[in-house]
C-alpha cells in the first residue's frame, strides 16, 4: 500500500482536530455556562459558543499533535531536519 503524501496527512489531521472539536465543544460550553451560574462574580457575561468551539479546535490540536507528531511529519523531512551534536558543533567553531 502506497504511504499518504504529506498533504494528506495534514488533511486526516485537520479533519481529526475539527471531529474532536465537535464531540468536545457543546460540553466545553455546557461546563462555561454552569461555572458562570455557580460564580457569577467571576464571569459576568456568558460566553459566546463560537469562541467555547475556537477554544476546543486549538486544545483538540494541540492535545492530537502531541500524540501523532511523528505522523505528520514525513521521513525525508526528519533527515533534512537531523543534526548530530558534533556536526552542529563543528558549524559552529566552538569545539
């Protein structure tokens, strides 16, 4: 089986991130609007749903990036991006 291009893993990933967001987001709002209910001195107004889904897209990304980074990222691109300690040292002249 061929192995998915570096395109279509970042579409999987974002796909993944917004299905995340989805199944998150109405319980991130729900649990907005009973802290409200129970501290109305600490948030005066009720936060938008918008901004509770923004919220839950950039936590899903993180929390899924921090799993599956090593997915993402194609094997050519860990090459280019790998510098021996010694070779990064010699670059540099401070042996």
């Amino acid at each position: 089986m061929k192995s998915l291009q570096a395109h279509q893993r970042v579409m999987i990933f974002v796909l993944l991130v917004l299905a995340v967001a989805c199944l998150i987001s109405p319980w991130m709002g729900l649990g907005a609007d009973w802290f409200g209910a129970r501290w109305p001195n600490v948030m005066s107004k009720r936060v938008p749903f918008p901004r509770v889904f923004n919220r839950a897209f950039m936590i899903g990304g993180i929390i899924l990036f921090i799993m599956g980074h090593r997915l993402l990222v194609p094997g050519q691109l860990k090459r280019l991006l790998a510098v021996r300690l010694a070779d990064g040292w010699s670059v540099t002249g401070s042996r």
